[in-house]
C-alpha cells in the first residue's frame, strides 16, 4: 500500500487529507491511520522553519535564533569553540577540548522531491564526541558522516541522532566523504570509491564537497567529480576547470542554496569560482579576495563578502556585479559567514555582536537586524 502526505496541522487545511489505497486497486478512502511522515515529538508545519545555529567564540555558549519567532534560545556551553558545521537539522561544534559537540536545532525539512515537509521540535544538545579539529560534515536519513582533522570520519548513526541519542556506528579513514542515497562515498587515495564497493572516478588531492538534487560533488586538483546514482548504481564524471588555475586558488569548499545546482567556492587571491552542476562548467568571477561566499540558485546571484566588509551580488551567468552594500565595519574579526535559502541571506557580524538578514533578490536590501546579546561568532542555518 502507498500512503499520501498527511498535514499534521489538519486543522488549517493547508495542505489536504489523506487517501489510501487498497491492495485490489479501490478508490483511495479516508484514514486516521498515523500521518505519512510523523515525527513523534515534533510538529509538521506548512513553511519552512528555519534557524541560525550561533556558536559565542568567548564564551563558548551555543543558541538556536528562531527567525521566525526572532526568540533566541542557549542550548549548550563548550570551551574553544572553533567552528560551526550544519546538515540542515543538525549542527556540529568544533572545540577544542571536547572535540566535536552535537547540537539538535530542532528545525528540519524531508525533500520528498515534488514537495517538503518542515518539522519543528525543542532544540537540544546531543552531547559530545573526540575528535580533532577541525571538523566537516555530510549526513543523509541514516548516517551522518563527521571527518576531524586528522582524516578520521566517523559515522553517526542518524537515526538515534533524531531521537536524542548521539551513538557512533564506526569510523573510517578519508580524505573526505558523504553518505548518499543509502551508501557511503569516500574520497581516498585519488580516487572515489563507494565504501565496500568500486572506484567511481579519479578524484586526486580530495577537498570539499557537495550535495546537490543532481548528485555529490567532491573538489579535486583538477576540477570537481560529480557521483550520480541510478538503480543503485554509481557513476562518476569530472568537470573540469577551464584552465589549471594559480597556485591556492582551486576551490576546496563548495557553498549553496540547498537544493540548488549553482555552487560557489573561494578562488583565493583571484576572486570566486562559480560552479554549474547541471551545465558542467566553471566560472571565475574576479571579485578579488573574499572572506564568504555563496550561491542563491541558477538564476539569482552569487554572494560574496569582502575583506572591506562589503556584501556583492553578481550575475553567475555573465559574472557582471549586480548590487553591492557595506555590510560589516572594520576591521573584520571572528569567522563573517554568508547562509543562504531560498528568499534571504544571513550574515553574521562578530565585531558587530549582530546578524543581518539580506534580501538578495531587491538589491541586497537589508530586510532584519538581529541583536542577540552575545557574540555570534560562528553560524549555520537549519531548517531548510
């Protein structure tokens, strides 16, 4: 039997009922039976929910900032923090005492591919566990994948994860990796293997990774490698730069709008690589050095954070500079950070003790400030 999508907020009737058919082919019918996607402790709602995940760098202390609601939420206290990594649900810590401090946002949405469903529950801490700095991560439905600084990825077992338990379910040596569509691809000795399985493609110097709605990016000396599955089975195509780019200017982090095929990565000295997944070809933006970067989607703009403290918008097809505003006043400390969804962008302010919401489609316009009283020195956004 099929189930259809349930809307836990039945009441408000956004999004419909529930039919069910039977086995001999009937007419669907009504049920009562426990909603298509039910998450027990949490509620469904009809948008997304989104939140910034801020870590405190002087105090250590970690919120959850609603940007619905705008209330400002302390979930946790670790000592040197040094990072903050997201997989959409959950953030993880990098410190420098405990190694790897797991926060649950309580915000999160389920691509069913022609639709979400958004999830909201109690954010909490999941707790902590060793590693070195600095810290990564990847996840799907059953694993999330975590990879320290010394090339050790452990794997979480997910699942417990969503039920407040933070188990590990063994670890792995790579150079990077992502658990996709039910297995574990792993970046190791040149190459890009499923984990238990065959190579899928040459993948030299493996750094950063992606996941898109087309398949897995991981960085490579000489481009990207882009892993695809198809009935179970793994394919591997390198995109290539157009030219071999300067020394410290290869892309080796990749940022984007979840869901989007439009990534974008630091160039060092020499601006912004833009990366088109679906067309297969790269473009260097020459914005010079930036501090953030990231990508809104195949037709919006690349964002890109100065040293200056200015916040760009350019054209990812022509590469031509659309909008530009001063954002940040300097000079910049912290880690400035640029989070990116489907209508807005967030840029969190250390020296500022400020995030600012910017609608990227209307000239960078800066739509929210937020104060929230401490530092935000590290964030992430969840919910999306």
């Amino acid at each position: 039997m099929r189930r259809c999508t349930v809307v836990a907020l039945a009441l408000v009737g956004l999004l419909g009922g529930c039919a069910q058919e039977s086995g001999n082919g009937a007419a669907p019918r009504v049920t009562d039976e426990v909603p298509h996607g039910y998450v027990e402790g949490a509620e469904e709602m009809a948008e997304p929910q989104s939140r910034l995940v801020l870590a405190d760098g002087d105090t250590g202390k970690v919120h959850v900032l609603d940007l619905l609601t705008e209330k400002t939420t302390e979930v946790a206290e670790a000592e040197d923090v040094r990072g903050v990594a997201g997989d959409g649900r959950f953030a993880y810590v990098t410190t420098g005492t405990d190694g790897l401090r797991v926060i649950d946002s309580g915000a999160w949405a389920v691509d069913h591919g022609d639709h979400f469903h958004y999830y909201r529950a109690a954010a909490r801490d999941l707790g902590a566990v060793a590693g070195r700095p600095p810290h990564d991560a990847a996840a799907d439905t059953a694993t999330a994948a975590v990879r320290g600084g010394d090339g050790t990825v452990k794997l979480l077992d997910r699942a417990r994860m969503e039920k407040g338990e933070l188990v590990e379910k063994g670890t792995i040596k790579g150079a990077a990796a992502v658990p996709y569509r039910g297995r574990l691809l792993v970046a190791e000795g040149g190459a890009v293997r499923v984990e238990g399985g065959a190579d899928v493609g040459a993948c030299v110097d493996a750094a950063g990774t992606a996941v898109t709605r087309r398949g897995v990016l991981f960085g490579c000396a000489d481009g990207a490698l882009l892993v695809t599955e198809k009935g179970g089975a793994f394919d591997g195509v390198k995109i290539r730069y157009p030219r071999k780019p300067a020394e410290g200017d290869r892309a080796k982090a990749f940022r984007h709008r979840p869901g989007s095929s439009t990534l974008a990565a630091r160039a060092g000295e020499s601006g912004t690589w833009v990366l088109d997944v679906a067309a297969r070809t790269w473009r260097l933006l020459k914005t010079g050095p930036v501090v953030a970067v990231s990508a809104a989607g195949e037709d919006a703009p690349v964002l890109s954070l100065t040293k200056d403290g200015v916040l760009h918008a350019h054209d990812p097809a022509s590469g031509k500079e659309t909008a530009r505003t001063k954002l940040l006043t300097g000079p910049l400390t912290g880690a400035p950070d640029l989070q990116v969804d489907t209508g807005r962008a967030y840029v969190n302010d250390p020296a500022g003790k400020a995030v600012y919401e910017i609608d990227y489609n209307d000239d960078l316009r800066r739509a929210r400030t937020f104060k929230p009283g401490f530092t935000p020195t590290y964030m992430t956004e969840t919910g999306r």
